[in-house]
C-alpha cells in the first residue's frame, strides 16, 4: 500500500439518505448510510440484491444527488459542486468498473483505454508505458487490439480495470465486478483488483452481492435495506495507526 503523509478518509458518507419516487411511490433505497474509508483501504460493501449497493455507489461516484446527508471525496463536498465541477472531480479522483463492463463496441480494448483518457481531460499525454505496467499486471497484453466482442467476459473486465487505473484515479469504484464472470475469470478479476489496489496504492470500493468475493477486502460493509448492519476488518487488513485491531472475518455461511 502506498503511505501518503495525509491521514484524512479519502472518502466519506454522512447519514446518506436516497429516496426514489415515481407518482405515489417512494423507494427509500439508502437510509442513513455513514461511513469512513482512509487512503489505500480496500472495502468491500456486500448484501443482497435489493438492498441499496448500486444505489450507494452511484451516491459515491457523484453520479446522483443524495436526498439528504453528504458525500466527501478528499474534503470536497459533492453538493457544493455544480454538475461540471461535480463531473471534473469524478473524473479526476474516480475510476469506475461495472458489471457488464461498458466497454464501447466499435473500439478495440486500447481504443477504450485512450479514450477514457482523453475524456478525463488529463494535460499530460497518455503514458504509454504506465498502459504497459497495467497490461502486465492485468495479463492482457497482446489482448488490446481485440474488440470486446474478440475478448473473453473476463479480459473484457480486465480492460475495463486497466481503463479505470489509466488515468490513475485515487478511487476505484466497481459495482458488482464479477457478476457477469465464471468462477475462473471472477477469482483472476478480484485477485487483480487487490493485487492493483496493493501496487499501486489507490483506494477501492468493491460492491457485491458475493460474500467470497467480498472477503478480499480489508474491510466489509454489510448492507441491508439500505442500512449498514456491520462493519468488520478482515485478516487481510494491515490496521494502520488510530485503527482498530483487525478482527476475524465473518464470512463463513453468510
Ligand atoms: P442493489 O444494487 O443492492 O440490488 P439498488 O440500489 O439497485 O440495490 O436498489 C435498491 C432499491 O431501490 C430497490 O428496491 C430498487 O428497486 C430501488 N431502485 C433502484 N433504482 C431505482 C430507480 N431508478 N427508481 C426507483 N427505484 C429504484
Ligand atoms: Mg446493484
């Protein structure tokens, strides 16, 4: 993990409350959601389908507005942006991997990757060589001139990593990464998300619905009708100073 000077969580959710409504219906889909994550942490937030993931990792993404509480992404409060500056800060500080990989189509795995650094509006030109280290670390190198459709769903997701890590966001938020994966490929994606997450020291925000995957993770959120229920360090945690100890996991027969 890479140590920065900087002990303040990287990022933080203050009593986050979502309401969806359409007519007469209202969805209360995050109820009161705190909680801290420090720089370098790998959490994973797990729970069933239903239970207000995805909507929380749009709420952390700043890809929707909160109906009450805040969102801080390294002390900047998102509601205190408009949505150009709110749109600039994700795409400087947020890497984001999805469930069906959103690679685009008509372009091959490197046209993905140059594109999303094109748009993140970097003034730096593409690091060539920094795009070589990712393709090592993800094994897809030789893979980048193939479209998705040429690509395994499990090289299509470790592209989808590498167009995350480009533009080297301090956050990676994936939602439900390996719910479109075999067994196999989805232990190759974790254990590429982790072995990144150590590497090269960016903060990650795992969402599943996979306790097993979930226990990657240095730390787990269970999330339950839009409420956290628990909150645990797993052996894999290395309790930094002002921590508490590491605890065992509780993922045995969730
Ligand atoms: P998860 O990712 O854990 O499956 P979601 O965040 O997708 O959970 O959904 C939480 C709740 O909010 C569910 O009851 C879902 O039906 C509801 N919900 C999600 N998105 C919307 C939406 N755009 N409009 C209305 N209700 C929604
Ligand atoms: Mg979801």
């Amino acid at each position: 993990m890479v140590q920065t000077a900087d002990s303040s969580p990287i990022i933080q959710a203050e009593n986050l409350t979502k309401v969806y409504r359409s007519g007469k219906i209202e969805v209360q889909a995050v109820r009161g959601v705190s909680f801290a994550v420090p720089r370098g942490e790998f959490v994973a937030i797990v729970g069933p389908s239903g239970s207000g993931k995805s909507t929380l990792f749009y709420l952390l993404g700043g890809l929707t507005r909160a109906s009450s509480g805040r969102v801080v992404i390294d002390g900047v409060d998102f509601a205190t942006l408009d949505d150009a500056a709110r749109t600039r800060l994700r795409r400087q500080r947020i890497g984001f991997v999805f469930q069906r990989f959103n690679l685009l189509p008509t372009l091959s795995a490197m046209g993905n990757v140059e594109i999303a650094y094109d748009i993140s509006g970097q003034k730096e030109p593409m690091d060539r060589a920094y795009l070589d280290h990712l393709s090592d670390l993800l094994s897809i190198q030789g893979r980048l001139v193939h479209r998705p459709n040429e690509l395994s769903g499990g090289e299509q997701q470790r592209v989808a990593i590498a167009r995350a890590l480009i533009t080297r966001p301090a956050i990676i938020l994936a939602d439900e990464p390996t719910g479109n994966l075999d067994t196999k490929n989805s232990d190759a994606v974790l254990s590429m998300l982790r072995r990144s997450n150590k590497e090269l020291g960016q903060t990650t925000l795992m969402i599943t619905h996979n306790m097993e995957a979930a226990a990657i993770a240095d730390r787990i959120l269970q999330v339950r009708d839009g409420m956290i229920l628990s909150d645990t360090r797993t052996r894999f945690a290395s309790a930094p100073a002002g921590h508490p100890p590491a605890v065992p996991p509780s993922v045995a027969g969730d």
